[in-house]
C-alpha cells in the first residue's frame, strides 16, 4: 500500500487577517464545517491507511496539527528544525518515511489547503498514478487543463503520451514555467499544457536523484 505526506507549514498571509502566523490557512474553515487539513486528511485517508500518513510542519503548528488530526499517531506528524522552503522539506520528511516503510515506498505529497471538487474523480486519478509509478518507477506531477491565461500560476508543458493507468492520461514533462507573461500564458491555454497543481508521487529512485548533492 502507498503512503502520502501533507504539507502543512505556512506563515499565514494568503488569508491575513483570518490566518495568522500561529493559525495558517491550513487551519481554517473556508470550504465546509471542518478545517481544510482535516479535510485533506481525511481525503486521501480512503486510499491510504492512517499508519501510513504523515504530515510536514514547522515546531510553532505541531500541536495543532496534532490535535486537528487526532487520528493520526504522533510520531507520524514530522517537524521541520526550520523553515527551508518546499525542496528541503520534502527531503526531510521522505527521509523519515522512508527510515520507518521502506526504501521502495511510494508516496504522494500533497498541500494541505486544496480544495477538490470532485472527491471520487480525485482518488480514481491518484490511485491510477499509484499504479503507474510502481510500475515504471518515476516521478508524476498533476495538473489540470486551464480554461483562460493566468499570470499568478505556473504551467507545464507536456510533451507525448506515455499512457494510461485506470483511465488517467500519463503524458511527459518537458518543462516547468513559473508564472509567465500574459502572452505565454495564452500559448499554453491553447496547447496542451497544464497549470501545475504541487501534488507529485514518486519513488525512491526519483527521489534520490532529485535530492542528490552536487559533487
């Protein structure tokens, strides 16, 4: 069975003055009567057992995560020393999931603050991304097909088809592009690229070719 790991740090201005510093918007009630960790949580909970969920974040939240998801076992929640951003966090974190399942262990790693519309189409995508990465052994980055350009996301551009698993099209990446003029924007709303959604799947030879110190 794979695991997953939620990352849930943050320093509260996305929604200032509701979030906070010590209350992010991880924490907040903004889609339904639960917060939207618990909601993340309990999500991907239907595909992964609760051993086998983790969550990432910095030493001010833990006891909150810890008490918002109080189905998880404490040492699943995983704190940061400090703050360093995306990559070294999820190196930190794989690490410790990895020292605990496994070295062959296949994880997704998700935000703790999406909303997701449709909840069944969601988990038929992942689990077919489950299967793929098991199989071929590499890293998936999901995205979704824009309908206007948007300067405030970045885009992926994808290059041929490399298959389907439970219905899920698996397409290459060429490249990643961090959000682009409004005139490459439109380019990649009429291709077939993606903006780009920061939920990935990997195992662990990905893993560590991505995370390899430089020589």
């Amino acid at each position: 069975m794979p695991s997953a790991l939620i990352m849930a740090g943050g320093m509260g201005t996305r929604f200032w003055p509701a979030s906070r510093k010590d209350n992010p918007k991880q924490f907040l009630k903004l889609i339904s009567d639960k917060t939207m960790i618990r909601e993340t949580a309990e999500r991907i909970s239907q595909l992964v057992d609760n051993d086998r969920l983790f969550v990432v974040t910095t030493a001010n939240l833990s006891n909150k995560e810890t008490k918002e998801l109080d189905f998880l076992q404490q040492e699943n929640i995983i704190i940061e020393p400090e703050r360093r951003n995306t990559a070294p966090c999820i190196a930190l974190a794989m690490a410790a999931i990895r020292s605990r399942l496994g070295e062959d262990e296949v994880t997704a790693i998700l935000p703790a603050d999406h909303k997701i519309g449709d909840v069944k189409q969601y988990l038929s995508v992942l689990k077919g991304v489950f299967e793929y990465i098991k199989e071929n052994g590499d890293v998936a980055t999901f995205g979704i097909k824009p309908n206007r350009p948007d300067t405030g996301y970045g885009y992926i551009e994808t290059g041929p088809k490399l298959g389907n698993s439970s219905d899920v099209e698996i397409r290459s990446g060429i490249r990643f592009v961090e959000k682009p003029d409004e005139e490459r924007a439109r380019h990649y709303v009429d291709s077939v690229s993606l903006e780009q959604r920061h939920v990935c799947i990997e195992d662990r030879y990905v893993h560590a070719a991505v995370f390899k110190a430089p020589s």
